[in-house]
C-alpha cells in the first residue's frame, strides 16, 4: 500500500457453517476447503490437474461480450450452470423460469408457486386487447407466429403493466412506513389519502368484471403455503393494508389478480422490470389457442366485437374426473 492506495493484488476468502439451512451463496458453493489454511494446497492441487493449461477455453478468450445465461457446448444445454437434461422432468416449468430469470433455483415450494402464477394469467378470455389483436392479426391470413406476436406486443403499460406499477408501489408503502416509524396501516391510510388527493389510481386493486378475483385468493393461499408469511410477506401484508385502507374509506376495491402477482413475486424476490414478461410468458399459451381456433372456425378478414361472442367449449370440470 502506497499513501493510502492499494498498489497490489489482494485477495479475500469468507467463508463459514453456521448458515441457516436453504441458504443459498451462489458461487460461495464452490468452495472446496474447509478452512483459510488449508486454501493453498487446495489451490496447488487443483492448479496441477489443470496441468498448465488454461481455465478458459479458445473460445471465452476470444468473445466480444458474455452472457450469463445458457452456456452450448457439444452435447449439452445448461441455464444457470443446470443440465437441461438433468432439469426436464424434475422441475416444474415456473421453477425453470425462476431460474432462468433470477440466476437461481427456488426450493420445490417456491417453484410450485411460480407455475401458479403461470397457470393465473394463462387467459382471460376474448376481450383482453392482446387476444383482440392476436385474433385480428391472424383473421388477415398472418401465420400463427405474426399473429400471437401481435398480442404479445399489446401486452404494455396499461395491459400487464399494473403488475410492475403495483409492486414498484408496495414498495414505496413498505418504505414509507419504515422512514417514518409507522405501522404498514398508518402508511397505507396515508398512502390512500395522498392518492384520492392526487386523483391517482393506485394499480393491483379493484377489477372491471370481479368483485372478488378467485384467482388472487387462491395465489396467496398457496404463498403461505409455500413459507410466504410474517417478514417473508411483507408485500403482500402491504396490499391488504391498501386494501384494508381503501374499504375504511367508503371505497372497498378488493386485490385483483395483478395486485397478487406484484406482492407474490416480490415476496419471492424477482426484479419488477421483469413482470411484464412474466405476464407475456403466462399468457402466450391462451394466445396461440386464440389464434388457432380463429384460423380454424371464423371466416378471413371478419369484424371482430370482443363482447359479442358465447363460450361453448366444455361445461364446468374439476380435478380429479369428479364431473
């Protein structure tokens, strides 16, 4: 060191066992020795086995730019540093996409609740404005992939969007009460005040057709299922604060769907910026049956009313063959 500079390399080793169990440390998994001393044998045996030659390929020595993401090589497919192969039956497809999108995969419960949250957007019917345009699009004769690109490009700001504003605002409550000393109900009511002030919507409450969306019931039945409670859920504890808030003020607005996927998600602790892909990745099965079914059954280049339609697919099922 050098007038308060560091002028040499300098390396750091953490290390430790008394984490409680299902933490998880990334790259820390990879430490092979069970203490700082024994660190440079362990570093000189693994050096010769290398026998001199390099930890990187010819070909990670010549790239332009990384990606973090799949790694190809002959042979094999791994995300995240996971064989696909070893992954495909093992996991569930919303534990994949955990994976893929966060850099790590969830315990089994966790990975249960993100397909729930696949499985709740998967369709809303014929009048969402992305079914609308897929339908629209693939009524001109566009193929399957033309067509549900449209819907996926209508899926923005005011569709699929208030699950990003909800959660970027359960934060917001979650600050605003920490800042100022307050419970999350004294932060809730004030929040509620500031935004009928304002004129604001305050997005993930209140639906056009549910007075009470079974499908948000159900996902924070299964997020305290999956260990989601107490400091663990402290986003969904802030939207029913909002929600509490809003009938103590004469405007009961129950959580919709979307305000219980932004609380679920960012209890699991995936980024908001990525929510909006979330929804596209739910909805594109909806959409290509949307498209195939207008390819199949309606004329070309019809006029098409999204209200003016009538279901007449299956009646009623439930799981399990009980009618």
């Amino acid at each position: 060191m050098q007038g308060g500079r560091v002028t040499e390399p300098v390396a750091v080793y953490i290390g430790g066992k008394a984490a409680r169990e299902g933490t998880r440390f990334s790259h820390a998994g990879a430490i092979v020795a069970d203490s700082f001393g024994e660190r440079p044998d362990a570093a000189a045996a693994a050096l010769r086995k290398l026998a001199g030659r390099s930890l990187m390929s010819e070909a990670e020595k010549n790239a332009v730019w990384s990606t973090a993401i799949t790694r190809i090589e002959p042979n094999r497919v791994a995300v995240r540093g996971y064989d696909i192969a070893e992954l495909m039956g093992r996991i569930t497809f919303g534990a994949a996409v955990h994976l893929i999108l966060t850099g790590e995969l969830p315990d089994e419960r966790i990975g249960r609740l993100m397909s729930a949250v696949l499985v709740s957007s998967i369709d809303h019917g014929a009048t969402p404005p992305s079914c609308l345009a897929a339908r629209i699009v693939a009524s001109t004769g566009a193929c399957l992939s033309q067509a549900v690109g449209a819907g996926i490009s209508a899926i923005n700001r005011h569709h699929g969007g208030d699950i990003e504003d909800c959660a970027r605002t359960l934060e917001s409550l979650i600050a605003l009460a920490d800042v100022n000393g307050q419970t999350i109900e004294q932060a809730a009511a004030t929040m509620i005040a500031h935004a009928r002030a304002a004129g604001v919507r305050i997005s993930g409450l209140g639906h056009r057709l549910h007075a009470r969306d079974p499908r948000a019931v159900r996902l924070f039945e299964l997020a305290a299922e999956a260990g989601l409670v107490g400091e663990r859920a402290r986003h969904i504890e802030a939207i029913r604060a909002l929600e509490r808030a809003l009938a103590s003020s004469g405007e009961p607005l129950p959580i919709s769907i979307d305000g219980a996927l932004a609380a679920v998600l960012a209890d699991i602790g995936i980024d908001p910026k990525v929510y909006n892909g979330i929804f596209m990745i739910a909805r594109t099965p909806g959409l290509v049956a949307h498209v195939a079914e207008e390819m199949t059954r309606e004329k070309p280049m019809r006029h098409i009313d999204p209200l003016d339609h009538v279901y007449d697919g299956p009646a009623p099922r439930r799981l399990g063959g009980g009618g």
